[in-house]
C-alpha cells in the first residue's frame, strides 16, 4: 500500500498566501478598462487556479490529505508568477494613462506583451495541472484501498488514471519542448528599435520563461510520482530507471508468473546495464535465460 499522504502546516500556509495573490490579480484584471481581451481571457485561467487551490485547503482536513514534494514548489510557483504579472499589469496601466494607444502600440508589439501573457497561462496552467493530478491521485487511492471494493473495479480505476497519467506526461513533454523552442529563439532574436526598455522586457521575458521551464518539471515530476503510487496500489510494484544501453536487455517486474507471484511486493529502483549489459529485476518465473542473449532487445 502507498505511504499515507498529508499536507504540511507549511503548504496550507503558502497556499493561503497564493490564494490571495490570485484573487487580487483577478480583481485587478476585471477593473481594467479597455484593455485587451487577451488580458480579459486571463481572469479564467485565475478563477480555475482558485478553485484547485481552494480544494488544495479543504483536503488538508481530510482524513485522506495529499503529500507530494511537488505540490510545495507548484504553490510557491503560481505565488510568484501572479505577483510578477500583477506587478506587470500595473506597469502597463501606468504608462497607458499618458498614451491611449499604449494598449495597441506598445504592449502587443513592441514590448514583447503576447508573449508575455502566453507565458504567464503556461505558468498557471501547469500549477494547476500539477495540483490537480496530486489530488485526483489521492482521492483515488484513498477509494482504491477500501477492503470492500472489488477487485476488478479497483483495478479498472487504477488502470484509467495509469492511462491518463501517461497522456500527461505526454503533454508535459512537449510543452517542455515548446518552451525550450521559445527559450532559444527570444535569446538570438533581436529588436528593430533596440532601446533600453525593449531590452529590459526581454531579459524579464527570459526569466519568466525560465521559471515556466521550472514549473513544468514540477508537473512531469508530479505526474510521474503520481504514476509510480497509481502502478504501485495495483500491482505491489514500484519499477523505476531500469537502464539499458548498446547490446542491452532488460526484463524487470513479473515474468512468466500468475497467482500468489503476482501478490509479491516489489520495490525495483534504478537498476542500470551498461556495455554488453544484460538485466533482470523481479520475480522470474519458467524464463529461458538464453532470450537475453546479447543483441536481442528486451522489454520491461
């Protein structure tokens, strides 16, 4: 069974303190006149990253709270993020009192604005994907360990979220790639009128991407601990790393095997074959030894 799971004095504190910091940019947003539906739009990825945060707080009461490295940092992330912005908004506004065509000019153009917002969504989305996936995640083991369930139903349901969890990571991944595309391009692209504010908006522009970079490692790494406790409550298995290079082989978890074996705990961790490597890790059963032959690829 998983270890039981729960949310530090810390966290709540921290969440209380992000709570605050998106409601206050959400209310800022929808004072805002004039401005531009793209800023308009960010007062719904606000009032989504509020609700998840909310539930965050009631499940530290629950008899089934969550505990996961990841959900610290994700909370801290979305902290910093909405006071950045908010303080980004402001400026906008600033300079929009003395220049009605601010909004159009300068912020969509010249002072890398859209990109600016894109970033900050992504920011958002992934703090909100990471604390989704720790509570779902928790909220499913906690029904899956209840002794009258049967098993084939706790097995579907820990099957679906394996499933998605998959998905998740997928999506993960290539906004992973996205971002390191953007990373790239902002740091060769130059400016047409290169002045000292375009330049200040650029290096701020980098820095958020760096950090949305950050956050979205946090989402990966919450979905792949939440895989690993998913796989774990249904098999009694936690396989992780098995590395295998060049004329490699690998067979981990159960092979060959059915009944009282498939009830075997394992805990299989970063077993690694280098060279000529040939691996097995867990529990063998009626396995011809002569398919790990050098060459022949292996599976897990």
């Amino acid at each position: 069974m998983p270890e039981p799971l729960s949310i530090t004095a810390a966290v709540v504190g921290i969440t209380a303190t992000a709570l605050q910091s998106v409601q206050f940019l959400a209310k800022t947003i929808d004072n805002i006149k004039d401005a531009p539906r793209t800023v308009k739009f960010i007062s719904a990825d606000l009032r989504a990253v509020e609700s998840v945060l909310q539930d965050l707080e009631v499940q530290a009461d629950s008899p089934q709270p969550i505990q996961s490295k990841q959900i610290g940092p994700a909370v801290e992330n979305c902290d910093r993020a909405c006071k950045a912005f908010q303080l980004q908004v402001e400026h906008w506004m600033n300079r929009s009192k003395d220049d009605k065509m601010f909004w159009v000019s300068r912020w969509r153009v010249g002072l890398f604005g859209q990109e600016r917002i894109k970033t900050f969504k992504g920011q958002l989305s992934d703090c909100k994907s990471t604390l989704s996936v720790a509570l779902a995640t928790a909220t499913l083991l906690a029904v899956t360990s209840q002794k009258d369930l049967a098993k084939e139903q706790r097995d579907s349901m820990l099957r679906v979220n394996e499933a998605d969890l998959a998905q998740e990571l997928i999506s993960a991944g290539n906004e992973g790639v996205e971002i390191e595309r953007n990373l790239q391009q902002l740091i060769v692209r130059g400016s047409t009128e290169p002045d000292e504010e375009s330049e200040q908006s650029k290096q701020e522009l980098l820095q958020e991407l760096r950090r949305q970079q950050a956050g979205n490692n946090t989402f990966r790494e919450m979905c792949e601990e939440a895989l690993s406790k998913t796989v774990y409550e249904r098999t009694g298995q936690k396989i992780k790393g098995v590395k295998a290079t060049n004329n490699s082989s690998a067979v981990t978890g159960f092979i060959n095997t059915s009944g009282e074996e498939s009830k075997i705990d394992q805990d299989i961790s970063d077993v690694t074959a280098d060279g000529h490597s040939v691996v097995i890790a867990g529990v063998v059963k009626g396995f011809d030894f002569k398919d790990l032959r050098l060459g022949k690829p292996g599976g897990s």
